[in-house]
C-alpha cells in the first residue's frame, strides 16, 4: 500500500471520527435537553443550530489541520535545505499524526536531490580550482595566462612561468601589467583592447604580432605574437585570457641587424668623438695664438664642419635603421618652435659659413608651442638645411621661414637658390638611397636624410612637401601640430603619455602610470 | 673659453673610460676647469674605486672591460646599498640603445651623453650644471 493511500485512509478515518462525534453530541444534546430542561421546540432548535455550527468549525479546523500538517513538514524540509535558509530546523516528523509515512518519504527524496546537487556544485568548483592541475591547461607547450576582472592573473601554466622567468606561484595574484612589461608595435595595445570589450562587448577576441616583452635585467628581450579571449559574463571570473606565441628567433633577426648597425655606429663614434675633441684643442690653441696663418684656422674651422656633418650622418644611419625595423620612437613635449629652430641653424651655421653661404632665417611671433620629439625635429631641419648647402650650386643665400598657417599649423621652409630637382626625380625623392643620378658625382650624400625625414614629420603628425624648378632652386616645407591641439588629442584617448605610433615600439600605455 | 677656469675648484671626477684618447681629452678639459680628475679603464676597477672614495661625479662608460657601465651603474644605485654612494654619475657612451633600454639608465643616472655629440668643451659645461 503506498503512503498516500495511507494518509488518505488516515484522513478519512479522522473526519468521520469527528463527525460521529458530533452528531452524537447533537443528539445527545437534543434529548437532553426535551427530557432534562425541558425545553420549549423553538428553544430545541436555536440550541442544536448553536451546536452544529460550533461541530461545523471544530471540523474544518481540525480536518485542515491534519491535511496541512504533512504539507507544513515538507516546506520545512525543503526550507532547511535551502543555502540561504540555515535557521529553518528540519521538521519533526515523528511527531506527526497523519501522513508521518509520506512525509519521512519525500523527505528522504529531498534530502537525497539536495544531496546530488551539492556534489555537482563540489566537482565544478573543485574543477574550477583543479585549473592549475589541469593536465591540458598545465601541459600545453604554449604560456596561458588568465586574468580576473581585476586584470589580477588567477592562472598561470609552466610554459607562461618559464617564458616570463617568473615562478607560476609568483605570478599568481599579480597585476597583469605588472609581470607583463609588453610593448607593441603600434597604438593598438593590449589595455587599449581590453578597456573596450569591457565597456563595449561581453565577448571578444583578438591577436597581434610582434610583442616585445619588457627586458628585464637578468632577462633577454622575447618577441611573440598574442591572441587575447575576453569574456565578461564568466562565472568563475575567468574574464581574460592570454596566449603566447613566441617568435623571438624569426623577429630578433632584426634586432641583429640593429645591434650591427648600433655597433658600427659605436665604432664610428668612437674616432669622431676624439677627432672633434682633437679639433677644439686645436682651434683653441690656434684662437689664443697672435701669428697664425688665418688659412690654417679656416682650414681647422672646415675640419669641424666636416667632423659634424659626419656626426649627423652617423645618427642618419642609425634611425634610418630604427625608422625600418619600426623602433624609432617619439616622444612628444611641449616646446618652444623658434628655440628649436634657431639652435638647429646655429648647428649649421658653420657648414654653411665654410661655403660662404648665409642663412636668413625668418620666424613669425605668432608661432605657437609645438608638440614635438626635439631630437628628431633637429635631424629634420638638420637634414633640410644640409640638402640646401650642398645643392645651393654657386647661389649663397638659404632662407628660412616659419609661420602658422590658415589650418592652424605651424609650417616651417628651407628655401634655396641652387640647381633645383628635375621634376622625373621629384616622386622619388623621398625614397630611400634614391638621388638625382645627375648629381650623384658632384655632390656626396647618401639618400637617407629626406626618407628619414619624411617618415618623422609624419610620425609627429605633420607634411613634408618640396616644390622645386631645375635651375631656380627648391623649397622644402614641413607641417608640425600646436602643442594645445596634440594635448587635446591626448586627452580624448586617455593616453598617459605623447608617443606617437607608426615608427615606434609603443609602450603599453598602463606601465606609463605610476 | 678659460674665463671661468678654477670655479670648480676641488671638485672631483672619476673618469671610467676604457678608451685611453678620450679620457685623456676629457682630463685636459676638467683639469683646466678646476676639476681633479681619475682616471680608470676597467669596469671592476672602477666600480671598486667609485666605492672605495666619494667622487662628486662619475664618468661612466658604458661598454667597459671586465664589467658594462650598465652593471655598475645598477650596482652603485642599489638601493640596499649603506652607506648611499652620492656621487651623481653621467653615463658618456657611443653606444646606442633601444629607447626603453636607454630609458631605464637614465631613470637611474644623473646624465646621459652621447660623446660623439659633444666636445670635451661641452661636456665640462653639462658637469658645471650637474650638482
């Protein structure tokens, strides 16, 4: 017989029970009262009314009493069960009248439910927690790494800890930015990616190709490719994920080729330091002499000039390198225009005094601050005012002005009155190695100084332009942005820092923040 | 350009130079400026004596014999090192780095000259503003 036949049973058996019991009261009641009180027939049925009605309700009580019962004890079961429901004590059920048969089943079945969820949840989170036992995850030969919403790393495999050079248990807990010192080639860095699939998308991917990994001390630099998997909406807080891809033999080539160039740069430098050293004794010692040859200190004065221009030409060689190999980086400040210019003309003044040539420069007071990396400008005019020297032919004037244009930007030219530029070279011109084959016998240079140019006003965001008719001479201009208009620019992007892409290893913004 | 020769008198320099020329050139200037000047050419010699006696300045070189600039220049700014070595230190290379390599040196020196950018001049005049 099943328990619910039972508590039927039981059910029944109660309210007839209760029924009898009340119409034996009733009648019992009515023939006590015609033969004891003797009481008049209205006085009969007001009276047996009195008493039906109170057996009435005793039997609705009691009778939803005994059917509630079971049903309170199995909400009670279910209640002290429930995680959030810790002060619900479980049901008595020994002391139940009706239904205990039932009641102690179903019981047993919830307990017994409850039971298999608990230990499905158990083996999720033992799983979630097992991460980093996790044979595949741990075992990949490629370093993972799994960041939180915090951007805190929660995981990280064997592959990651020997590629970093990191013990995994040290890695753990850390900030991402803080272990991982990358840099990227150019603005479309990791943070960058990551601040907008979180603001925008609740998953995302992406990848990017040759990542530098920060050189620490003890360190070497590792190049590899990253594949990034955001999910905003995990629930174990796996959020980010990390891949590696490490490319450091195939993109360190490269790098080779710069430490070739960076070490013949070295040893060029090297005998021009101590042959401009040389000259300054020399020139000193002629300067404070009263009976010299004036010859011999126009000739020392020459022997400088062409020791500087071989020093500007040494840097040429070596950005040139850095412009190819996307490493020249820029960092743009906030400075004075015609301080810049005016010391770049005082550098080549005496280049163009051994010539006889004279520089007019011309700068207009209402330019404003620009944004520049003051360095790189300097090669720039350095590189224009050298172009003007050697093409001047027999003219003898150079000029320089500068102004703000109509746009708004701060245009500088070089003008001179020399042998001009065909106009079948005019489109290579920029091009590196590229020279007028005309005037590759009579003039020397190596066809590097407009290409590097070229690639650094762009970086800073500027033009170069050259106008030009054989015979006549040419004009060379260049564009930079006002300082306001850059900061302003920054500002939007929420960069920390002015360093400007498209030749440069753009550090990952967030290691700018201190 | 001996208008203000002796107004640094007795401030002391350690030249760590492995290129003999240079290093003589660099003498001849400081000495003329009032500097007194010594000279090393090799990296543990060098870090020895910079440890050894308190210079006002350090010339250091970067590519050295025996020990890098690089590694001398972490060890004298160590910071668990007691007593501090005050000397400010002006690393003088032809050596050219990536820019964050070069960034890190400087975040730890007092200078950083290229010296086929300057003459022996300018150079005693970047010193004259290093205090």
């Amino acid at each position: 017989m099943d328990y619910l036949e039972i508590l039927r049973r039981h059910l029944r058996l109660y309210l007839v029970v209760i029924i009898i019991l009340n119409n034996i009261v009733l009648v019992g009641l009515w023939a006590a009262g015609l033969e004891l009180a003797h009481l008049s027939p209205i006085g009969l049925v007001s009276c047996s009314l009195i008493i039906s009605a109170i057996g009435a309700l005793a039997i609705v009580y009691i009778g939803s009493n005994l059917i509630l019962k079971p049903i309170q004890a199995l909400r009670q079961a279910i209640l002290s069960l429930s995680p959030d429901g810790q002060r619900t004590p479980p049901p008595d059920i020994q002391n139940l009248k009706v239904g205990r048969e039932l009641v102690a089943s179903m019981v047993g079945q919830i307990n017994q439910l409850s039971s298999v969820a608990r230990q499905t949840s158990a083996v999720n989170e033992t799983q979630n927690h097992e991460l980093g036992r996790n044979f595949i995850a741990q075992n990949i030969p490629l370093p993972l790494l799994i960041l939180d919403p915090t951007e805190t790393i929660i995981f990280a495999n064997s592959a990651a800890a020997q590629y970093i050079g990191i013990a995994a248990d040290q890695l753990l807990g850390k900030n991402v930015y803080m272990v991982l010192d990358m840099a990227f080639p150019d603005q479309n860095t990791f943070d960058r990616w990551l601040k907008q699939a979180k603001t925008a998308n609740a998953t995302a991917t992406a990848s990017w190709e040759r990542v530098r990994l920060g050189v620490r001390d003890t360190h070497p630099a590792r190049l590899f490719d990253l594949a990034a998997y955001y999910n905003r909406d995990n629930p174990d807080k796996i959020e980010t994920m990390l891949v590696l891809f490490d490319h450091t033999k195939q993109y360190s080539q490269d790098e080779q080729a710069i430490s070739f160039i960076a070490l013949t740069v070295h040893e060029l430098r090297t005998p021009l330091t101590l042959l401009r050293g040389y000259i300054e004794v020399f020139e000193e010692e002629l300067g404070n002499s009263p009976n010299v040859d004036p010859d011999l200190k126009s000739f020392m004065q020459k022997m400088r000039a062409q020791a500087e221009q071989l020093t500007s030409f040494v840097n040429n060689i070596l950005n040139v390198a850095r412009v190819d190999d996307n490493q020249l980086e820029l960092h743009l400040e906030k400075e004075s225009w015609p301080n810049i210019l005016k010391s770049a003309v005082n550098a080549l003044s005496l280049q163009a005094k051994v010539r006889g040539i004279t520089i007019h420069c011309r700068i207009d007071t209402s330019v404003p601050e620009v944004g520049v990396d003051r360095l790189s400008v300097q090669e720039v005019i350095n590189n224009l005012i050298d172009n003007a020297i050697k093409y001047s032919g027999t003219s003898k004037v150079i000029n320089i002005d500068s102004h703000l244009t109509k746009e708004g930007l701060i245009e500088t030219t070089v003008q001179d009155f020399g042998v001009g530029i065909p106009s079948n070279v005019m489109q290579n011109l920029f091009t590196k190695f590229y020279r007028d084959h005309r005037n590759r016998a009579q003039i020397g240079g190596t066809g590097l100084g407009l290409y590097l140019s070229k690639a650094i006003i762009d970086a800073h965001g500027g033009t170069l332009w050259v106008r030009s008719r054989p015979g006549q001479g040419s004009t060379f201009g260049f564009t930079l942005v006002p300082y306001a208009k850059l900061a302003e620019e920054q500002k939007q992007n929420g960069d920390t820092d002015l360093t400007r892409s498209a030749h440069g290893w753009i550090k990952n913004h967030s290691l700018y923040r201190r | 350009m001996d208008t203000n020769t002796n107004t640094q008198t007795g401030r002391t320099v350690l030249c760590i130079e492995d290129e003999h020329f240079i290093s003589e050139l660099y003498t001849r200037a400081l000495t003329k400026e009032g500097y007194k000047v010594t000279n090393v050419a090799d990296g543990i010699k060098g870090l020895a004596e910079a440890e050894t006696n308190q210079y006002d300045i350090i010339l250091l070189d970067l590519m050295l014999p025996n020990l890098t600039g690089v590694e001398i220049l972490r060890k004298l700014r160590d910071p668990a090192r007691q007593p501090a070595i005050r000397s400010k230190i002006v690393i003088t290379t032809n050596l050219e780095q990536r820019d964050d390599v070069r960034a890190d040196i400087e975040k730890q020196a007092d200078g950083y000259l290229v010296k086929a950018e300057l003459t022996p001049h300018e150079l005693v005049e970047f010193l004259n503003k290093v205090k």
